[in-house]
C-alpha cells in the first residue's frame, strides 16, 4: 500500500512579503542556504520563546549574531582584519593623544 501524503509540511504555498520584510528576515540566517520557510519558523520559535522567557529568546538571538559573525570572519577574513586594524589604530591614536595631554598636563604644574 502506498503512504498518503497527509502532513501540512508536505504542502508548499506561496506568500507574498514586502522587500523590506525579506530583508529583515535575511538578517536571521546563520547559513546562507537557509530557506524562508526556516526563517520565518525561526522567527515564531524565538516569538514564542520571549512569551516565556525574553532573556532566553535574548541570548538565542545573541548567539544566532555570534555564530554570523563567526561565519563572516571565514568566509572573508580580509574584510575582518581591515575592521580590526582601523579600530587599532583608533584606539592606538586616542592613546597618544591622551598620553601627550597628561605629559602637558604635568609640565604645567611643575
């Protein structure tokens, strides 16, 4: 005998969703192979979990960014590094700056 094919998530439709919405909904993927159906399912788990408890739906958001970033930094470890060393040098730069207003700082007063 032949099993019929009776489950809901056997049958596939179609729904229209703004640009924007698609967007956001991208934000969620952790994998770029995700489909929308797992998006959007994703998104109702995360909804229900906040009902119960929003610091857990907070951390699984949390981690869903971790594991994108972690991703990215794989996938293009030269745009990554570009990030880093700007930052470096920022930080590297107000500490200069603030080394040399305290050695004014003291000259002054001495």
């Amino acid at each position: 005998m032949a099993k019929q094919e009776t489950k809901e998530e056997n049958k596939n439709t179609t729904i229209k969703v703004s640009e924007g919405t698609k967007v956001r909904l991208d934000h969620l993927k952790e994998h770029k192979e995700e489909s929308a159906d797992t998006l959007i399912n994703k998104a109702l788990n995360i909804l229900n979990v906040c009902v119960r408890s929003p610091s857990l739906a907070g951390r699984i958001l949390r981690d869903i960014e971790k594991t994108k970033k972690r991703k990215e930094l794989l996938e293009n470890p030269d745009t990554m590094i570009v990030k880093k060393s700007s930052a470096s040098n920022q930080i590297k730069t107000n500490l200069e700056g603030n080394i040399q207003r305290i050695k004014t700082n003291l000259n002054s007063k001495n």
